[in-house]
C-alpha cells in the first residue's frame, strides 16, 4: 500500500489551496446528492485522488480481511474470479482486493470489470491499476472497462460474479430509482459463493439508508448477512432513527491527506464508514470467531465508540434479540473487565455477570468480567 501512496504523490497536481477549495465543492455535491458526476473536472479528480483515495483504499482493505475469516480467496486459488466493481470512480476496491490477494499470497485468475461513466476517472483507475498489478501481484489478471451507467451494465450483464464491489456507489442506484429493487438484480448475478460489499461514508444519513437496505436484501433479495452483523435478521435499531452503525479506526494518513484534512478542519485522525456485506450462501463472520468465546455468559456486538461521561464510559451494542447501552463505573474497573477500556464499534465481546438496571441499560459490576473475541481492523 505503501509504494501506492508514493505513486500518488510523487507529482502533485494543483496547490494546497486549489485542492481545498476544490474538496469543498466536492464536500457539497456529497451532502446534497452525490450522484453529478464530479469525475469530469480534472481538479475535482486530483482532490479526491489526493484525499479520499487512500481512505478509501484502506476502508475497503479491511472489510476484505473480514472476508478472509471464511477463506473466501482460499476458494478460488486455483480456479476464476469473476469480479465488477460498480460505479467504480477511481476504482480504490479494485486496488484494495489486488493489494489484499498480494499480501495474503493467494492468485486466483483474476477477471475485473471496472463499470464507470467517466471517461477522466477511468483514464487515472487505470493507471493506478497497473502501478497496483506492476508492483503488488503476480498471477494471470483480465482488466475489462465499461465505460457508462453501471445501471445499464446491470441490465446486460448476467454475470455470474463472486465478487461485487458497491464503494460510495450504492446511493446513485438509490437515488434514482428510489427503492431497494436493484439488490434483486444484484442478488441474480452473484454466483453461489458470491459476495456483495457495499461501503458508503460512515454518517447517520448513509448508515441509515444501509439499515434499510439489508432489511430489504435479507427479506426480499434471497441475501444472507455476512457482515457487520452476527445474524440475518432485521436490524434491532432500525426502529430508532437517532441511532446509526458505523467503524471508526485510527489511521496514519498521507502528509498532503493530512494537511488537507487540517484545513476543511476534518477530525482526520480516524477513518469512519459504514458498510455491509451479503452472502448468497448463509454465512457470517461471527462463526469463525466465537468458538474463542468462554461457555456461559452473552456475546454483544458493539456499533458505537465508548463514550466517557462523569465517572463512567458507555457503548451501544446489539444482537440477533434488540440493541442494548452497557456501562462501567470508573470505580468498578479492574483486572476481570479491564478489556471494556478497549472496546471500537464493530467488536465482538464476551461479557460474564452483566447487571441488568433496565430493560435496555445493562452495566459493568465489580464482579463482572469482559473479554475481547474480536474487532475489526
């Protein structure tokens, strides 16, 4: 990933400024729609490139180290992969799954479809693709480019796919068609092992939009939860408005990403997104994890950071049953539930002895113990 983010700056187009007043543009079209296509202003480009490329790079890296908790890539080490990335801009999934395969050591024959309607985005995916294939992996790889409204290749292209990337793309799908009837479609392209990962900006907005859209693909698409969730079922807060299901990790950004980031005055310490991913199969990550977890006491699934108030921390957390708040008492920390102070959205925890004092507030005890199983990163 590193030699990647070399690539990228070592000949930087456009001033600081130029860029930040461009990120702001860019910021506005995001909040209002986001489907224009902001692509076909090269200085548009080149901010996004410099900015969001290598969050988005990293966000899709690690969704597909999840992936490799079932041995997804294992499968096809010796056969095809067919894999689209739709409405792929400057194609970071593409670049993330060629990074991943290459550090995992694993070189299935690779086919990508790239689908985007950008002539100017395709151009630069391309060449990031390359510099990707010329100095992070081996193996026979096809790099096939349509070049239109990845809705059009939908219509045409049956597939069928093992692998299908949505990366901040979902919401033009959404947007223009207004319900969730293209993850039927979606849903008839995957091949029986297949994969759909969608990732969109970890905001209350797009995470809830992606509540509502797994809803829809567990109950009508025939699609089984893989992840972030630890069952196939509607989700406990889907009900609550006020609430949303987001990572946030902490990342060692590019130095221009950074300056950027301190100038739109952007918390760029961590990375937030929201994502899902649907299985054809009944499949979920949780399996390959919780055979780490003790017998008796409950497994919680956290979907918010730890929150300090006045001689307490808290995090929201959710399971197959309803979405609960779980609380420590600073004076109630020791060594038994120590493992609470590390809790991130997206872990999985085993908690032994937790006090009940409502229906939905349950707490931490002197007695208590608390055990990481998993997190994401």
């Amino acid at each position: 990933m590193e030699k990647l983010f070399e690539y990228i700056y070592s000949d930087v187009k456009y001033n600081r400024k130029e860029l930040y007043h461009a990120l702001r543009k860019l910021s506005d079209i995001f909040l209002e729609n986001g489907i224009v296509n902001y692509f076909d202003k090269e200085k548009n480009l080149f901010a996004y490139l410099y900015y969001f490329y290598p969050q988005n790079v990293l966000k899709n890296y690690q969704v597909l180290k999840e992936l490799q908790l079932s041995k997804f890539f294992n499968k096809f080490r010796y056969k095809k992969m067919n894999v689209v990335d739709l409405g792929a801009g400057l194609a970071p999934s593409t670049a993330a799954l060629l990074l991943f395969l290459g550090d995992i050591k694993v070189f299935p024959q690779l086919e990508i479809t790239v689908v985007e309607k950008s002539r100017l985005a395709i151009e630069y995916a391309n060449r990031l693709i390359h510099k990707v294939l010329r100095s992070h992996r081996s193996g026979k790889t096809s790099i096939k480019i349509f070049r239109g409204d990845f809705r059009k290749f939908v219509d045409k292209v049956d597939g069928p796919f093992d692998l299908i990337f949505m990366s901040n793309s979902f919401k033009e799908f959404y947007k223009k068609l207004g319900d969730f009837s293209f993850m039927d479609r979606l849903s008839e392209m995957l091949s029986p092992e297949g994969m759909i990962v969608i990732i969109e900006p970890g905001a209350r907005r797009e995470s809830r939009d992606l509540i509502a859209l797994r809803n829809y693909a567990i109950t009508s698409s025939g699609l089984y939860i893989y992840a972030p969730c630890t069952f196939t079922g509607l989700c406990p807060i889907t009900e609550k408005k006020e609430e949303w299901c987001h990572i946030s990790r902490p990342w060692d950004p590019p130095e221009l990403a950074r300056d950027l980031g301190n100038m739109l005055k952007r918390d760029f310490k961590r990375i937030k997104y929201s994502y899902v991913v649907l299985a054809k199969r009944n499949i979920n990550f949780s399996r390959y994890v919780l055979k780490k977890a003790p017998e008796g006491g409950e497994v919680w699934h956290t979907f918010t950071e730890l929150r300090k108030e006045k001689g307490k921390i808290k995090i929201r957390a959710c399971n197959e049953k309803k979405w609960v708040e779980i609380e420590r008492l600073d004076r109630h920390r020791n060594e038994n539930n120590r493992d609470f102070d590390k809790l991130q959205s997206h872990t999985l925890a085993w908690f032994k002895n937790l006090q009940e004092l409502q229906e939905w507030v349950l707490r931490v005890g002197e007695d208590s113990v608390v055990k990481i199983l998993y997190t994401l990163e």
